[in-house]
C-alpha cells in the first residue's frame, strides 16, 4: 500500500503509479519525480540489446529460450491499440472540427532542470564548427544532384532484343477467357441475376459485417424480394461463389512437413499458379515490365539513374546470364515476405504468413494494397515446439522447420527458373518466363532465420560482429559456394539441414536481403537514437519542447512529450522524425558539453533516412546518401563522450553500408519496404482470422481469402464488360512529388467579417493599407514604392465586410499531371479561436507558408519567403469591378494577408537548417495583401528555444512569442525536396 504525501491517499502499486502519471494535482505530481516509478531504463530497447548479444534465440547456447523461434519480436514491434490519448491526431481533412486539448497544452509539466555553469574545457563546439568534414553539405551541391530526378531518363534497352519478347499470341485475353467460362455470359452480372444482386453480394463478402449478420438481415419478411436477391442467406451466396465463379487465383491447400519425425500442418498455394496469376492479371498487363533497362540522367550516359527494379543491375546481369543459355527468355523475378505476427490480443495466438509478388508490376502498383499486387503465399506453422525439453534441440527445430516449409512450397520454381515455361500475360501475349526469386523483404530476426546467419552478425557480408559500427572497414558478400559446403561448420553459419534456396536458380541469398527502412531505420536506429537522446538530454527539457512546437498539417503533436511513450509504432517514430532536430538544437548537455556534434549526428541519420526513401535515385544521389552516412560516423562518438554508448556495433547501423550497392542492385528502396507487407497483414491475416469461429481457424480463413479473391477478380471483369480494355500507358518518370495544387472551398468559411473583426480576431492590424496597396499595385504596375504609397492612400474601400476562408488545402500531381482530390497533402489554416461543442476555447491557429515571390523554382528557396497567413478572404464581384476597373488582368478570387519572415541567408553550418525571424519595421510587422496561388507550401518553424525553453510559451502562441525560428525542412518528404 502506498499513501501519496501529496493528498495523503492510499493506492496500491499500479494504481499509485497511475494516480501520479495522470494527476492534475501540483502537489502529487511534484511527487513523480522523486517516486523512482518512472525510471529511464522502463522503456529500455530490448531489441539493441539482442543487437548487441550475440544470441537471437536460434543458435545454441544457454541463453533462455524467451522469444518465438521464428525470431525475436518484442511487444513495441507487435500492433496494439493506442492508448496515448495525449497525443494529437494528424489534421484530418474535416472542415468543421478540429482536436485540440486545452488541458493538454496548458497543464502540469514538470520543472525545468536547474542551468548548469560553464564548465572549463567542456566546450568543444568552437574545435568542430570549422571542420570541412563535419560540415553540412552546400545547399547548390544538393540541387545540382537532385535536379535530374523527376525528369524524363534517357533508356538504353537490353542490346539483345529477343530479350522478353513474345513467343506468340494467344487468341483469348484473360477476360475473354474468364467470360467463356462463366454460365449464361450474356448477362453481365452472370451468374447474379441483377446489378442489385450483385452489388449486394459484393458488400457482403467486402464490407459486410458477416455471415449470420447478413443471413439475419435478408431473412427480413419482403426485404430479399424487393431487392430481387437470388440468393436466400450467407450459405446460398457461398454457394454461388464457391461453384459458380472461376478461381482465378489458386487454392490453398493443406499439407503436413515432417520436421524431427514430426507432422505440421501448411497452408499453401502451388507458387507457379500464383506466378502465373500475378502475371496474367489483366488490371496489371498495360503496366508489366518484360525486360531491363539502363536509365540515365544525362545524354552522355554516364549518370545512372535507378527507380523501379528494372532499372537496377540484378535484372541486367541476370537477363544475361539467362541469354548465353536460351535466348529470349523474360525475367519474372519473384519478392518474398514473410513475417510473423499477432491476431488476437490476450490469447497470444500468432499467425505466420508468407507473401510474394512479382517484379514486373510497377512499384506504383506494388506499393498499394488495394491493388492487390501481393499474394498471401502460405501460412507458415506458429507451433512453439514444447513438447521438446532441450532447448538447442527446440532451437534447431525450429530453424529447420521453416526451411522446410519454405522449400517444399518454392520447389515448383527450379525447373521453370532453369528452362523457362510459357507465360500469358493479360493481354494474350505469351512470352518464356523464367520465374527467379530476386529480393527477400524481412526484418533483421526474419533475415537472419533466413541467411541461417547467427544473431550479431550482418546477413549480407562477412564483417566481424566488433567491427559492425565501422563505416571504412573491409566487407566482402558472404561466399554462397563456400557456405553451402561449411553449413555444419562453425563459421557463423547455423546448422540447417537443406536451406530452402540451396537449389534455386540465379538465386544468392545473402544479395536477395534487401534494405528494410520500416525495421532499420524507423524501428531501428532511429528508436535507438531517441533513446540516446532523452538519456543525454533531461527528459523534462525535451518534453518541454515538444509541448511548444507549433502545429501544422504535417506534424503530429505530442502534448505530453515524448519521454513517457512506450510500445512506439513505426508510425510514431516517423513522426517523431519530423520535429526530432529541432528540439535539440541548442538544448544543454551534461557535463556543459556544447551540442554542435549531437546535431551534426542527428542531421546525418535524417537526411540518410529521407534520401534512402527518395523514389528515384542517380549516381549522384547515392553519393549524399554515403555523404549523410559519413557524417553521423564522423560525429557519433560525442555518445561515447556522453557516456551513452561504449561501441556502435549495431547490425541495423552497418546495414546502412549496403544500402547504396542494394539501390543500384534492385532500385529504390520502396521496391521491397517491410511496411507495405505489414498493411498485409490486416488484409490478409487478421481480418481473416476475425471472419472464423476461432476453431480450426486456417482452413476458414484460407476459404474465406479465396471467396474475396474470386469477388475482386469478378469485380474487375464486370468493370471490363461495361467499359472495355485499358488502354496502353505511356511511361511515366519518377514521381518525386515536387507538383501540387491549390484546392479552396466552393463557399467561404464565415460569409461576412466586418473590417474591424478583422484586425481583433484575425491579427490582421494593417488590412485596410495593405489591401489599399494591393489595389494601387495591381491597377498601376510600375510604381515606386514612393508612388504607391501617395495612390494607396486615396484609395476608399467601397465595402465593410470580407468572406473569409479558414483553411486552404493542397492536393498532389502525379508525373502525369493526375491529381488526387481524395487526399489532402498539405493544408493551411488561418482561424480565430473559437469555442468547441463542449464550450471549451480551441486556440486561434495562423499557419506559416512558403510564397513565391515571383522567380521561385521547383526546388530551393531563391525566389521565396515565409509568411504568416492571419486572413484568407475574397471580393465580391462588385467590390472588384469597382476597385480593379481598368486593370489589365482581374484579380484572382482569392487573397491573403500575411505577415513577413526576414529572407532567406545561408543556414546554419551545424545543423543545415535556415534561421529566420520577424519582419520589422518601426517596431510593427511587415504585412502585405498576396495570391493564395503564389503559396507554394505551408512550412513548420522550429522556435529557437535555446538551452531552456521559457515555460510561458505554449503550442498556440509560440509564433507570437519566440523571437526566431527554424525552417524546417523534414515535416514531409515534399518539404525536404523543397527546401533546400
């Protein structure tokens, strides 16, 4: 029992901890400081710590056996519904509501640490911020390197050009083929009577809440036959679908592997039909790639250009190894996925999928689930093997086990990898395929169950596990023929019996690991890096901060900091990366040790995160991700000066070394990112599993994954019945998402403002003068400044009230000028405070942006400025005729107010980002009237909290308050390439 000294209560353990986590109370929460329950090594990184092992629970030893024996998963990498609901949702595209906790914002925190002295000989910023070799690279560098992608590449082709071509066509397309087979065809809603029929068993099998529900909803007295359903309950539509439509997709089958004398059961498909499946899909046919290609960024050829992964080396070389041999063949190459994950949240029972695709589907079409360019291959066994006591026996087992599993179902692949075999794609077009698998996506425990690599070690090179934070140290790819006869040696190697890719054509394993951005970096390096940071820093300083950043579309806000999160999602940590510079820059370090090395460090790991996510990349792009890798080596020790870390032999920081030779192997990185297969596991795993009785769970969810599969395949063929063949794309660049549009409201947020409201509730004190300037300048072009001010004061508004909008949003264009009006990419808000349903005061928002001042480029910041929009409004048709009459061009409909930043200058040489502050004159603001469509962007600013944050300051105000910013660039990826 516990009594709190701050309101003299009783609690038990839990509870007192949960009393003071949430009290509201200054005197009990002055007590959580001093009641030790919240100690820094309660969220310590169990996975660094299996880094820095040398045991994953695989190989032998005497490590207890704690973690699954497909790898080691801690409970932050498992999905768990979030329970911090202090934290702030990213802005939603909702017009009318808003979330914003008042409480949150303005409530308890705790004190700020006393300001340490200067400290002889502990100030080492002055020895650094003159190395060339530390310092940021220049900002033209970047543009220069940067200004090919996006840009239409010059393509060599492969020089034989029987490579991928077709052997002959077949006299059906896939459709046609479907339509003969389906039973009274000329209905085009066969074998549903009706379009009412259909659609209704469409919902049910998509979107229905499930079988008895839908049984219980058509059993309705009338209900069936006003609708004309032809189909009575669920069992009567499983029916139609079971026997009536085609299976377009195999079947999955069930089978036992004997493992240790010993039966488990397998789920799978036959990985040929698959092949075949993904191949001859004709939604994907106008888009498939049938043979490598070199991009170049130049007409010389001499700067490659890499993207999808028929641009990269692997397909080239394997292409032609393939036509020394049988000549004309067409590569497949096939991308595997397995993971391990959880389906229920109690009961711990865990499901083990394995997904593939194929690499001539565009990484467009690749990277989302809804165009179901992945399929669910197979369910692995999840037995825990307990029945055997000896733990390295167990371990071995289980190792054994997934090769097995693995091999039986890839087996169908040698031959056809060997000889080739006849592939219809879509179309009708047959080629010789030769089905290769050419990437292998897992995170770290699933690549070393895989390489059958121990724990510690890097699954791709040879490097000793003590030189793994080395960036110069000598590495050579792991010798697959040398492996192969030393498995039951000790060399590194765990002892499998017939790994799975022993016989598989064209296939090295230990090339096939591919960058994991999801597990290395967001999950990786970057949780080790926070935690390095709230260990070097005070906790109370950071959460601080974080509490004080302003909002803005792109930036998810943390109210009750950052220090106190536990079980981080992927999600979360990318977020977190949006703002994780600024919060250190100037922060004070123990020991008085000036920060110019941590932000150093911390700007190399940010810009190697969002350059290895970049969508195309060039020789010379690759060279700034090596160059941002170089300068978090070269300035990491001021951790080991911290006292934080003794060495950086992390096997997820010397992964970053491959990242470069991996991109010019097989493209980018979004090629083969983990994170698009964990979306899978919602699609295909746990919405399976929650559609079964929980009893004998597989063979209900294999058949409920096959009756979806049949209902989206029929989908398509009814989409093709009623509009016809897709018409042939023509290739489009790399999308790099520099492109956007402005998209406003049909009607204004508040119909009529008066003027004076303007200035009280918008800030906008210089509305009239500055729209009367506008006025003069727009009518009269070539005045002086002198000039305009004499006109601008005669000017007489013929109006007392404005229409204003409170939001402007902003949608992407794609390489083929498409825009998505579905999401909102970017917004801006300029919105007085207000009260919410619940009476309580939302703060008034006034967003930063990026305008063009007339001679802005795609990217860099010559030619712009950022400003503070305190009013988005627009002119009545009479208001404009009678202040625009003889104008040479009419106004646009909409106008800003904003408030000037100062221009941009050089940034700053520590941390690369660009310093800015108010405008002033006079002492007043600098304000003038704009185009909404010169806004480029809204743009966050980091406040320049310096060692301490003033505690007076609070998200809504600090853009008041603080006198100079930060622009930051990595609230987006479209922010990094803009602001450079």
């Amino acid at each position: 029992m516990n009594t709190c000294p701050g309101c003299a209560k009783n609690f038990e353990h839990t509870g007192y901890a949960h009393h003071l986590a949430q009290t509201t109370n200054p005197p009990c929460a002055a007590q959580l400081q001093f009641s030790g329950l919240f100690s820094e090594s309660e969220d310590a990184d169990l996975d660094g710590l299996a880094e820095d092992g040398d045991s994953d629970g695989l190989d032998g030893g005497d490590a207890d056996f704690t973690g699954d024996y497909f790898g080691y998963y801690d409970e932050q990498d498992l999905e768990w519904p979030d329970d911090d609901h202090d934290e702030l949702p990213l802005e939603s595209d909702g017009e009318d509501e808003e979330y914003h906790d008042t409480a949150l914002e303005h409530g308890w925190e705790r004190p700020a640490d006393p300001v340490q002295q200067d400290i002889d000989g502990g100030d080492d910023f002055e020895n650094l911020d003159n190395s060339d070799a530390l310092s940021q690279p220049h900002p033209a560098e970047r543009q220069e390197a940067e200004a090919p992608l996006g840009h239409q590449p010059i393509v060599e082709k492969f020089p034989r050009r029987h490579a991928g071509a077709p052997v002959h066509h077949s006299r059906t397309t896939a459709f046609e083929s479907y339509k003969n087979i389906l039973q009274g065809a000329e209905n085009v809603w066969a074998p549903f009577e009706s379009r009412i029929d259909y659609e209704v068993a469409k919902w049910a099998k998509l979107r229905g809440s499930g079988s008895t529900a839908f049984s219980e909803l058509l059993a309705i007295d009338g209900l069936r036959e006003a609708l004309g359903l032809s189909y009575q309950n669920s069992r009567e539509l499983n029916q139609v679908i079971d026997q009536q439509l085609p299976c377009r997709r195999p079947r999955f089958k069930h089978e036992e592997i004997i493992v240790a004398d010993e039966a488990f059961d397998v789920y799978s498909r036959d990985v040929m039909e698959c092949v075949k499946a993904l191949y001859s899909d004709p939604e994907f046919s106008p888009h498939l790639n049938y043979a490598p290609e070199r991009h170049y960024a130049d007409a010389d050829k001499t700067i490659r250009m890499y993207h999808d992964i028929h641009t990269g080396k692997w397909w080239w070389s394997t292409q032609a190894k393939l036509e020394t041999k049988k000549p004309g063949a067409t590569v497949i190459p096939i991308i595997l996925s397995s993971d391990k994950t959880q389906v229920t949240m109690f009961r711990n029972k865990s499901a083990y999928p394995v997904y593939m695709t194929i690499g001539n589907i565009p990484k467009e079409i690749r990277r989302k689930p809804s165009q179901r360019a992945w399929i669910l291959l197979a369910y692995l066994p999840t037995s825990k093997l307990d029945h055997i006591t000896n733990k390295a026996a167990r371990r071995r087992t289980a190792t054994n086990l997934f090769h097995a599993c693995l091999r039986h179902i890839l087996e169908p692949l040698k031959v056809p990898g060997e000889d080739g075999v006849a592939m219809a794609s879509g179309d009708g077009v047959v080629r010789r395929g030769h089905p290769i698998v050419a990437c292998y996506s897992a995170d770290y425990p699933e690549q070393l169950l895989t390489t059958g690599i121990k724990s510690g070690e890097c699954p791709k090179c040879d490097i000793p596990h003590k030189e793994l934070g080395s960036p110069h140290f000598p590495v050579n790819l792991r010798d697959l023929k040398a492996i192969l006869a030393a498995l039951s040696l000790e060399c590194g190697i765990k002892p499998v019996f017939k790994p799975f890719w022993l016989d598989l054509p064209y296939t090295n394993i230990f090339q096939s690991i591919t960058p994991d951005v999801l597990h290395q970096l967001y999950q990786g390096i970057i949780k080790h890096l926070i935690e390095w940071i709230k260990e070097a820093c005070s906790e109370a300083e950071i959460d601080a901060r974080c509490r004080r950043l302003p909002p803005n579309h792109n930036i998810r806000l943390f109210l009750n900091g950052i220090s106190h999160l536990s079980r981080v999602s992927g999600t979360e940590h990318n977020q977190i990366c949006r703002f994780l510079l600024g919060i250190v820059i100037g922060i004070q370090l123990p020991g008085n040790l000036n920060n110019g090395r941590l932000t150093r460090a911390i700007r190399g790991i940010l810009d190697f995160l969002y350059l290895a996510q970049y969508p195309s990349h060039t020789d010379q792009t690759l060279v700034l991700l090596d160059d941002a890798l170089t300068r978090f080596h070269n300035n990491k020790d001021i951790f080991l000066d911290l006292g934080i870390r003794s060495n950086f032999n992390l096997p997820k920081l010397h992964s970053f070394r491959h990242y470069v030779h991996m991109i010019k192997m097989y493209g980018t990185t979004d090629n083969y990112n983990t994170e698009y297969t964990e979306c899978l596991h919602i699609d295909l795993t746990k919405d399976a599993y929650r559609a079964t009785n929980h009893k004998d769970e597989y063979s209900q969810m294999t058949l409920w994954l096959e009756r979806r599969e049949k209902i989206l395949w029929h989908d398509n063929f009814v989409k093709w019945c009623l509009v016809g063949d897709l018409a042939s794309q023509e290739r489009s660049p790399p999308d790099m998402d520099y492109h956007r549009t402005i998209k406003m409201t049909k009607h204004p947020t508040v119909k009529r403002v008066p003027l004076d409201r303007i200035v009280q509730d918008y800030g906008a004190t210089f509305f009239t003068a500055a729209l009367a300037r506008y006025v003069v300048g727009r009518n009269q072009p070539g005045l002086s400044a002198v000039q305009l001010e004499r006109e601008a004061a005669h000017i007489i508004l013929p109006f007392d009230t404005v229409a204003t909008f409170h939001r402007i949003k902003f949608h992407a264009i794609d390489a083929r000028g498409f825009r998505d009006s579905s999401v909102t990419v970017d917004s801006v808000h300029s919105q007085p405070s207000r009260k919410d349903k619940r009476g309580h005061t939302i703060p008034a928002r006034f967003d930063t942006v990026l305008v063009n001042e007339g001679d802005g480029g795609i990217t860099g910041v010559d030619g712009y400025r950022v400003a503070q929009v305190r009013v988005v409004f627009t002119l009545t048709t009479q208001a404009t005729n009678l202040l625009f009459p003889t104008g040479p061009v009419k106004p646009p409909a909409h106008l800003a107010y904003v408030e000037w930043f100062t221009p941009f200058q050089q940034p700053e040489s520590h941390h690369g980002l660009y310093k800015i502050s108010r405008l002033m004159r006079h002492g007043e603001r600098l304000a003038s009237i704009i185009d909404v469509s010169d806004i480029r962007r809204s743009v966050h600013l980091f406040p320049n909290f310096g060692a301490v944050v003033p505690r007076e300051w609070t998200s809504s105000t600090v853009l008041e308050l603080c006198p100079s910013f930060f622009v930051n660039s990595f609230s987006d990826r479209h922010a990094y390439l803009t602001i450079v």
